[in-house]
C-alpha cells in the first residue's frame, strides 16, 4: 500500500511531496514523489512513529480519582487510545515501587507488581506496542526482591532508579515543593510542611544501604539485558555514579551540571515534552529548552501528557540545528537508539512500518496511526482510501530513497 502526497521526516531532511510503501508491518520503499494510487495523505508530514520512554499515565487511568480503583482492562484500553491518536506507537508505562505505600496502595509492591503482571499480559490487546518501565524507589528496600522476581519472569523492559525524598533530586528546593503540596491537597503550608517533615523522615536511610540497594538493581539490570536509567540527577557526581552503575539514559536532570556529564559520559538525557512545549518544568527545575539550546536533550518523553510530545517537537524544531529532522529525532531515533530498540525509529526500508500522519494548521494533530502497518487511529480526514491486503501490489518505475 501506498502512502502518497506527503511530506517525509526523514533523518537528514523532509522529503516534500513524496510517497511511502507499506508491506505487511514494513516499510517497503520510500519515493521522492507521490504516486498516483493508495491514500492521498492531503500533504501532510510523515514522522516514524513515537516512542515513549516513561508515561506516568497508566497509574492515574488506574486511579483517577484518590481511593477510586478501575480495573487494568478498562484503564488500559483509554490509555492505549489516547497514545495512539498522539501518535505514539512504543510506550513504556512507569509503574512505581514505593517506600510508604501501604499494602495494596498505588505504588505499594504488591499492587505495583500485579499491576506489571496484568500490564504485561493484556498488552497483545493493544493498538499501541506497550513495555514496561519500573521505577524503583531505592529507599524502598523489600521492593528489591520483588523487582528482581518480575526481571527474571522477562516482565519489565526498562527500570529507573529514584530517591524522591524531599531535599533532593526532583524535590531539592524544599519550600517550593511545600507549596506544592498543600496546592495539590488543598491544605495549609502549615500542614503540607508536616507532611513533608514525616516524609523526610520515613524516607531517609543510611547511605551504605542506598547504594547496595542501587548495585543489586543495577546487577540485575545488566544480568538480564534491561535497560538501566537514573532519575533526577541534581548533582554532577549522582551523573557520576549511574554512568559507573550503567545506566544508559539520565531522566528529567534537575541541574544543567548534571545533565553535562551524563552526556561527556555518553547517557541520554531525557526530560519531559510538557517542560519542553511550556518552557519551564513545574517544579522549578532544569528546563528542556535551556537544555535543547545548550545541545543536552536527546530524549523527549510524554511524562503525564502524551499530546504534548508532538507539540513540544514542532516547537523546538524552530530553535533545532537540524530543524524538523532534529527534533523529531528526540521522540524516534534518539529514544530508539537508548532502548536498544533497532527496528523502529526512522523511516527507512525494512523498518517497522510504525507511523505518526500529522495535519498543520490552526491546530496541529495526529490524523493517523499506523503501528507495524495497522492503523490504529484516524481522524477520517483522509482522501484517499486503504486497498485491501489483497489488493497491495508493487510499484516499479519509483525513484527509491537510500
């Protein structure tokens, strides 16, 4: 099948008024001008699909409202609806372990990792390609045991390492994130500093178990080919320490000095596309954009919103050395690259045929998904119409893009 009249983002260039073939779940051919038969794509530019890294959505899906429980099967299948018409078609959903979490609470062990058995299970249901991303909590020192189990079982694809107790990392600037706090829970400062203070001290552990914690993730990791990444660095030795551990992707780096040594020491750095597309992070930390300027992003992630990953590419690819390739490079390429994930990723013969069809105009969209050449999200928009298996042929006579 022929995608035709379209404008290709490939790694080097776009490709106006050109033509992609679909074969099965691949992408058979790529010409520099449209073709008279299979769907007229009205113009409209061709990404690879999106990838990614870490959606904090599945547990909100999960529980919407506090104490309110919906099953995996129903979060799920909005989930996988709302990646797709973002034009995501590899997602990892970041499920979390925890210290304080009671049992059976969000977060806990025991509902995080049913919540990854359920996850791994019902996701050939999916329109969208979903793995797994645990992120453990190393002041959360039972979860070890239980993360190390789901590893062996091959049920987890990607584990960060974390320490969200207040004072450091994501939460460093204490009275900001108090303020937070009471404005989420809608209470005092006075109250929200009581919480804060009894987090403090729930959380804080010795530094020699921190880092065995630390190693004996990090050994399982490299044990069993997942992928290892850390997580709010605010310092250029916690850089220092993850790139010894092998971490291979530093999310969401709170200051610009860490995310410079990531990056001498060869890690991704990821951050989320709802900071890069808004200009700032929410808790006051590292911008994507300052970031992307001084040429330290590699990696956009949807974070809590994935809609926001195309937005915050077409933004930055103003300001990219590479324009449009360039920043598109940071939800495909780039992401694919750190993830090991070698046949997805750029639009190329032989590749996954996983697609993202986008519209511009007053507002910029989505207007089809297709994962592994299925689509799996439209707007209806389309002019021309998808031949039937049967009816896909080849083309010869094209000018084929190497």
């Amino acid at each position: 099948m022929w995608l035709s009249n379209l404008s290709l983002v490939l790694p080097d260039r776009v490709v106006e008024n050109g033509a992609l073939r679909i074969e099965g779940d691949r992408i058979a051919e790529i010409a520099d001008r449209p073709m008279t038969e299979g769907m007229d794509c009205g113009g409209r530019l061709l990404f690879p699909g999106f990838i990614d890294m870490h959606g904090d959505m599945i547990e909100i899906e999960m529980e919407p409202r506090a104490r309110v429980d919906f099953p995996m099967e129903v979060a799920l299948s909005h989930l996988d609806a709302r990646l797709a018409a973002a034009g995501v078609t590899t997602a990892y959903a970041a499920v979390s372990f925890s210290r304080g979490a009671k049992e059976g609470e969000r977060r806990s062990f025991e509902h995080t990792s049913q919540t990854i058995r359920t996850l791994h299970a019902l996701r050939g249901h999916c329109r969208v390609d979903h793995r797994i991303h645990a992120r453990f909590d190393i002041t959360f020192d039972n979860a070890v045991a239980v993360l190390a189990a789901l590893i062996k079982d091959e049920q987890v694809d990607l584990v960060s390492v974390m320490d969200h107790t207040p004072g450091q990392g994501q939460y460093r600037d204490i009275e900001r994130h108090i303020t937070l706090v009471a404005a989420r829970e809608g209470i005092s400062e006075m109250e929200a500093r009581q919480i804060v203070a009894t987090r403090i001290a729930e959380r804080t552990r010795p530094q020699e178990i921190l880092l065995e914690n630390l190693r004996q993730v990090s050994e399982l990791c490299r044990a069993h080919g997942v992928a290892l990444a850390s997580h709010d660095d605010d310092t250029a030795e916690k850089a220092h320490l993850m790139a010894e551990m092998g971490a291979a992707i530093s999310e969401f780096p709170v200051i610009v000095e860490a995310a410079e040594v990531a990056a001498e020491r060869g890690m991704f750095n990821a951050m989320g596309a709802p900071n890069a597309m808004r200009g700032q992070s929410y808790s006051g930390n590292l911008s994507a954009r300052e970031a992307h300027a001084r040429g330290l992003l590699h990696i956009l992630a949807a974070d809590y919103h994935p809609a926001a990953m195309l937005a915050a590419v077409m933004i930055l690819a103003e300001s990219d050395p590479k324009g449009l390739p360039g920043a598109a490079a940071l939800v495909t390429a780039n992401p694919a690259k750190a993830l090991g994930l070698s046949d997805r990723g750029h639009l190329a013969p032989g590749l996954r045929a996983d697609l993202a069809l986008v519209e511009r105009g007053p507002i910029t969209r989505v207007a089809a998904t297709f994962v592994a050449g299925e689509m799996v999200h439209s707007l209806g928009r389309l002019r021309g119409r998808v031949p039937a298996r049967s009816e896909w042929r080849e083309t010869a006579g094209v000018t084929v893009l190497s």
